[in-house]
C-alpha cells in the first residue's frame, strides 16, 4: 500500500528537522572555525579554501543524482550566514596601542569602520565638527587618522589637519581619489593611502566586499591597513587615482544620475509604484529596486558623488545623444536598425555578455525564491 500524503509529508518533516539540527552543527563548528581565525590572524574570507569547498559539494551532487547549482546556492547562503558569526572579535594587524582617528565617523560609513576598528581591539576617536579642541590630544598617538566625510569638504579638511606623526597613516575613503590624495601627500609626509570602498553601511559583513585601494607614499607603512581590511573579509583591488576616478565616472557617476532621471521620470508620470512592483516579474522588481534604494539613502552623499565625477557633463551629454538615435529609431518604427545596433553592443560585450546572463539568471532565481510576488 502506498504511503498516504500526510505519511509523506510527515517524513519530509522529520527530514527538515534534521537538516535543521546539521545545520546547528555546522555554525557551531563555524564559530570554532570564527575563534581560531581570530586567534592567528587569519582572514574572514579565503576564497581559494570557499572555491574548493564548493567544487568538492558540487561533484558530490552531481554524483548523487541532485542539482549542482541547488548546492551550491544552499552552501552560499549557509557560508554568508557562517560569515557573520564569524566576526564578533578581529585580531589586530597594526599596533593596537596606537589610536584609530575617524574625522567624520558619526557618517553611516564611518560608524561602520569605527566599529571593525573597535572590534579589533583599537582605541578608536570619532572626531566630528565639535570636537576639534580634542583634536591635538587624539591625533599625538594616532597610528591611523581616516577622512570619512563627504566629498566636498575632504580636500578642505585634510589641509586644515595638525601636524601628525611621522609614522601615522593618513588615509580617505572617498569615492574619488585623484584630489584626496594630492591633498594627502601635500599635507602630510607620512604614509598616505587613498581607500574608496565599494559597498555601502547596510553590508553585514566584509566578507567579499571590494575596497579599491591608491598609493600614494611609503606603501611598506601602510600595508598593516590594508591587512586588516582583508582580516575583516575585503577583497582589496589596486588602482591608480586617475584610472579609478575615470572608471567610477562609469561605474557610479553615471549609474546614480541615470537612476536618479528614471526615478525622478517616474514621480513626473505619478506612476503607482505599487501596481508596478505587483506586476513585475524578479527581473523588473529588482530594476525598480535599485532605483528605489537610491531614493531610501542620503541624497547629499549621491548629489556629491554626481557633481564631484570629472567631466561627467561631458557623458551624460553623450548619453543623451545615443537616447536621441535610438529614440529617432523607435519614432521611425526602424526595427532592422534598432536590431543591428543591439546586434553592434552585443558585440562589444562579447563573452562577458553570455557570463552576465549566467549571473543575472543566479540573481533572478534567489529574488524569485525570497519574495512573494503578490
């Protein structure tokens, strides 16, 4: 006789409950993995052991009659989750006797690097606008002194800095860094770095996360930051200041202004954002997403990013002559020219188009599986 659906169901049960006590075992033995990592300084993230780990998981689903990509979405998740217990404590990399000054750390931005650096056993100052009678004492046994503040006013800041000491690191985390830097070197003839982390305050975590990084002098003296930012879980990519300003101008610049003018688009047409995102499938509700996430964060922080982007008027110039072409296409109803044109950028992306499909499509499956589209 064939088990009834509620025997079934009952047994599938009872399979949950196990999965739910393995993966008690497992944070467990994650947070022993979290002790040890802290005890000898090693980093949060090691993607070559992740890359591994995934690999040997993947071959044994494949063997076992289930779906590889089912693994390994399981094991990402559990492993993010893995990585946040992971970081109650840091070890130090630089000297924890010596104080982490913050200028301008009660910023989102700031609060959150001051609490790694507090979390790794650092004596961490935030100096805001009120506190610069404090500023002599804080900066005399500072290792590290970090510009957190917003882009208009770095410059300023850093040339209005006391005398710091010889060996202190002066380092920024704007999101240019040709300017911020000169300014740096200028300023003081001490190590100096130019840090532009590429994630905002709502990262849990580090693990994973980019932080681009510019030399600017005595990078032997700097290198204990940069060690801690990997003990934290960054993945640290070196840039020079003027290749990476130029870069951000494409990569943030003119993605915010654009986003920015769609959503600004869709207040003008009184748009009902809620019948949109009820009819959208994952792939429109996460485009609505990212325009919404601008307008849920601080417009002060975006407009600089905006204005403070070399020669953007000059892009966005061009940006809204190749809207111009493709507009005259679709009033022509020119379809044979709007195909060869998408046919000419799809040669342009090449390989990476196929890759990018391949990424989306992971994106799309966990959005749909996260959020009930009613």
């Amino acid at each position: 006789m064939t088990a009834s659906l509620f025997e079934l169901r009952t047994q599938i049960d009872q399979l949950d409950q196990r999965l739910i006590a393995l993966l008690g075992e497992r944070a467990t033995l994650t947070r022993a993995v979290g002790e040890y990592k802290h005890r000898h300084g090693l980093p949060l993230y090691a993607p070559e052991r992740e890359a591994q780990l995934l690999g040997a998981r993947r071959e044994q689903a494949r063997a076992a009659g289930l779906d590889p990509a089912l693994l390994e979405d399981i094991l990402r998740r559990v492993m993010r989750d893995s990585y946040a217990s992971q970081q109650a404590q840091f070890p130090a990399t630089g000297d924890s006797s010596r104080a982490v000054v913050i200028v301008g750390g009660g910023g989102a931005l700031g609060q959150l690097l001051s609490g790694l650096f507090a979390r790794s056993g650092y004596p961490v100052h935030v100096l805001e606008k009120d506190d610069w009678a404090q500023a002599p004492a804080w900066f005399a046994n500072a290792g590290l002194v970090l510009l957190a503040v917003p882009i208009e006013h770095t410059c300023a800041i850093i040339r209005a800095l006391p005398a710091l000491p010889a060996d202190c690191v002066l380092a920024d985390i704007t999101s240019i860094k040709r300017a911020p830097l000169n300014a740096m070197l200028e300023s003081h003839p001490g190590p100096v770095v130019g840090l532009h982390p590429m994630f905002g305050p709502d990262v849990g975590n580090l693990a994973k996360q980019v932080v681009v990084v510019c030399h600017g002098r005595d990078p032997q003296r700097c290198q204990w930051l940069l060690e801690q930012f990997t003990v934290w879980g960054a993945v640290l990519r070196e840039e020079q200041p003027e290749r990476h300003d130029r870069a951000m101008v494409l990569i943030q610049a003119m993605r915010h202004f654009s986003s920015m003018v769609y959503g600004v688009f869709l207040q003008r047409e009184g748009a009902d954002l809620h019948e949109l995102m009820r009819l959208s499938s994952p792939i429109y509700r996460l485009e609505l997403a990212m325009v919404g996430r601008l307008f849920a964060q601080n417009p002060a922080l975006y407009a600089d990013i905006i204005l403070a982007a070399e020669h953007l008027p000059d892009l966005i110039d061009q940006y809204r002559h190749t809207l111009d072409a493709l507009l005259a296409m679709v009033r022509d109803a020119d379809r044979a020219a709007l195909i060869a044109q998408f046919n000419d950028t799809s040669a342009f992306f090449g390989d990476l188009a196929p890759a990018l499909l391949h990424e989306s499509a992971d994106l799309l499956r966990k959005a749909h599986d996260a959020r009930d589209p009613g």
